[in-house]
C-alpha cells in the first residue's frame, strides 16, 4: 500500500475543520479542535528545549462550570509554498504550518490509527 502525501482537493470550513482527498484515493478530516491540538509550532511541540505549551481543545473540561471560551475557528487559512497550509486561529494562535506530509502522518481516521500502531504510517 502507497501511501500518498499529495492532496487532490482540500475542502475547508473554518467553524467545521478541513478535509482533504488524497492521491491514493484516502479521505482524511481534521476538525479545528484536533488541528490546533496538533499544531506542529515550536511552541506548541516545545522545540528548541522550551516548554511544550499545547491545547486541548478536542478534550472535554473537567469543570462542571467551565469559564466561557469562543468555539474555537480559523479567522483565515493560506497556502504555505506547495507542500502546506497556515491557521490563523481565533484564540490568538497563528504560528503553525501543516505540512501535508505532517497531516497525512496525523489523519485521525481508525485506518491510519491502525497503520500508526503497526509503525507504517
């Protein structure tokens, strides 16, 4: 099986998330909340040595009363090169470029979960 890292459409929705077809016919869906608790920034990841500092948006809040937050959205998504895609995200956050590389190796989808365990993803 060949996997494919070359996107043949991309569908966005800013309040629902992005979804790309894929060269070798797969389908993945990122939603806004795994797609900024994914964001591949360095402070984000915690490169360079510092503090991982992630979000967890797609994990639901312990607090019976949580304080308000937005629903989290894109405000604006633009093309990076050839190769991926930068979220200007509603919370202040714009510093993370996804890579379609990156984001086929992160699809969420039971079938690449499945891949990602037996190390072929």
């Amino acid at each position: 099986m060949t996997i494919s890292t070359d996107p043949q459409h991309i569908a966005v929705s800013k309040s629902r998330g992005v979804t790309i077809d894929w060269a070798d016919g797969h389908q993945s869906h990122y939603s806004c909340e795994y797609l900024r608790d994914h964001c591949p920034c360095a402070t984000c990841t915690g490169a360079h040595g510092t503090e991982p500092q992630p979000s967890f948006y797609s994990k639901p809040q312990d607090n019976p009363f949580p304080m308000y937050r937005p629903k989290l959205k894109m405000n604006r998504i633009e093309e990076v090169g050839s190769y991926a895609f930068r979220v200007d995200w509603n919370d202040g956050h714009s510093a993370g470029i996804y890579s379609y590389e990156y984001l086929r190796s992160i699809c969420p989808c039971p079938e690449c979960e499945a891949l990602r365990r037996e190390g072929r993803l």
